[in-house]
C-alpha cells in the first residue's frame, strides 16, 4: 500500500497522520510525507529556499509523530503555484492508494464547518481514495 499525507502541520493533518498507523495495520508499505510550497510572483529564490527548508523541518518533525516500523517512509518538498494542483499531480504521478489531508489548513480564520479551499479541489479531483481528516 501507498499512502501520501499532504502535510501542512494544521492540528487536523496531525489526526490523519495518527490514522496512517491504522490503515497499514503492521503491514508493510511505503508512506510518502508531502509539504508543498506555495509559489509566488513577487517571492526571492533566497524566500523560497527558506520555505523549502522550513518544509523539510517540518516533514521531520512529522516523521518522529509515527511508529511504523515495516513501513518505507519518504518526505517531499515541493513548490508550485497552485497548492491543490501540486498535490493532485503528484498523487497522479505516484499512483498513491490514498492521500491523507486535514479538513482545514493552518489558517485560523476558516469557518469550522467548511472543508478548507485546497481540501475541496483535492477531494473533488483525487485520482485515488481520500482521508480526510478533522481534529476531535
């Protein structure tokens, strides 16, 4: 099984990635840990990079949140305009059997009611099963 958590460090994402140790159930697999970086017209390659790098911090953090010893764990940083696109492409590209989001990002000011804006592209395009994810 190949399972994507797009992983952005939001509290609702934190809950997904607990659920992974579920959905391998001591069986082996490969985890793919995914930060996607927004890009931006009027952003430096020197901002970028710090972001990038942050990303990668980020994606370690979360690999030490997990316990799956038979499980292939990678982490992914990439950067594009369009944070949806970014990861629906690269699901695609992988041949992922489920990605894994939070309802919501890390941004403070969405309704709690509503799936945050790159959760509802990506649920409505997923080239494969979705777990979406939401903090009790």
């Amino acid at each position: 099984m190949k399972i994507i958590v797009a992983y952005d460090g939001s509290q609702d994402v934190k809950e997904g990635l607990k659920a992974t140790e579920k959905f391998f159930k001591n069986e082996s697999g490969e985890l793919i840990l995914l930060y996607v970086v927004r890009k931006k017209e009027d952003v430096s390659k020197e901002e970028e990079e710090k972001a990038i790098e942050k990303g990668k911090k980020l994606l370690e953090k979360a690999k030490n949140l997990i316990d799956l010893p038979k499980v292939s764990i990678k982490e992914v940083v990439i950067s594009d305009y369009s944070i949806a696109e970014a990861i629906l492409n690269f699901v695609e590209k992988e041949e992922a059997d489920l990605l894994i989001m939070g309802a919501r990002g890390i941004r403070p000011d969405i309704i709690r009611y509503t799936l945050g804006s790159t959760t509802a592209k990506v649920a409505t395009f997923a080239p494969c099963s979705i777990y979406i994810a939401k903090k009790k």
